[in-house]
C-alpha cells in the first residue's frame, strides 16, 4: 500500500468516526429534546384538567349565587329596588367626579 492510499484511508476513518460522533449528538440532542416535550405535554394536560375543575366549580358557585340572589329578590323586592338605586347614584356620582 503506497504512502497517500494509508493517508486517505485515515482520513475517511476520521471522518466516519466524527460522523458518528455527529449522529450520537444528534441523537441525544433529539432524545432530550423529546423527553422536554413530552414534560410540556404532561404538564399541560394537567393544568388542562385543573382549569376545567376550576371551571365547573366556578359554575356551581355561579348557579348557587344567581339562585340565593334570586331568592332575596323575590322575598325582598322593594329593598332591591331601593338598593338598586342606591347603587346608581353612588355610580353617577363617581363616574361625574372623573
């Protein structure tokens, strides 16, 4: 084997192997890459589930509120009115000041 076919035949063993130092990179960079978005994943299905509890409680409190101030206004009508008006001129007179 002559002098310059040793030198090339180390030189394409270089860079095999630095290709392959290249793609094992590659590879661990893909595999992290992957286990991040598979937490980011997890993470928003939780907080997904969390918003919908929130939401259903909210909803209930709503229904529960809008069902006991309907009550107060049917046992009470002549004091909602009056507070009603109350309500409007302490409004007005805050909305004029500005």
């Amino acid at each position: 084997m002559s002098k310059s076919t040793s030198t090339t035949s180390k030189k394409t063993d270089a860079n095999q192997q630095s290709a392959g130092g290249e793609e094992s990179l590659s590879r661990r960079v893909a595999d992290q890459l992957h286990e991040r978005i598979d937490q980011v994943a997890d993470h928003a299905e939780q907080s997904e589930r969390s918003l919908h509890d929130l939401s259903a409680n909210a909803q209930t409190k709503t229904q529960e509120l809008s069902s006991g101030l309907t009550k107060v206004v049917r046992d009470n009508p002549w004091t909602a009115v009056g507070g009603s008006v109350a309500l409007g001129v302490l409004i007005g007179m805050f909305a004029r000041r500005r």
